[in-house]
C-alpha cells in the first residue's frame, strides 16, 4: 500500500475516532492497514477474475 493511500486512511480515521470519541489507544493501526490490504487484493482479485472472462482485460 502506497504512503499517500495510508495517509488518507488515516486522515479518515482520525476524524471518525474524534467523531465518535474513540480512544486512540484501542485502535491497532497495524491490524487496520493488514484489513485494508486484504480487502484491496480480494477486490483486485475478483476484477481481474471478472475482467479475464469477460475479455475485456487489458
């Protein structure tokens, strides 16, 4: 994952945390960008799966 993508992750964390009063302490950012990760290379996956029998991958 790129800094810039972290760093918009982050942005949007940080103000939801401030929004809902959550507590620094009780977020593992390293479990977070591990769950942001996944779900990115799942959606890859399944793109490129669609793409590829649909022939329209490049």
């Amino acid at each position: 994952m790129s800094a810039q993508a972290w760093n918009k992750t982050e942005s949007l964390l940080a103000n939801e945390m401030q929004r809902h009063r959550i507590q620094p302490q009780l977020v593992d950012p390293w479990a977070i960008a591990k769950d942001v990760h996944y779900i990115y290379e799942k959606t890859l996956q399944v793109y490129v799966e669609r793409a590829t029998h649909s022939g329209f991958l490049l």
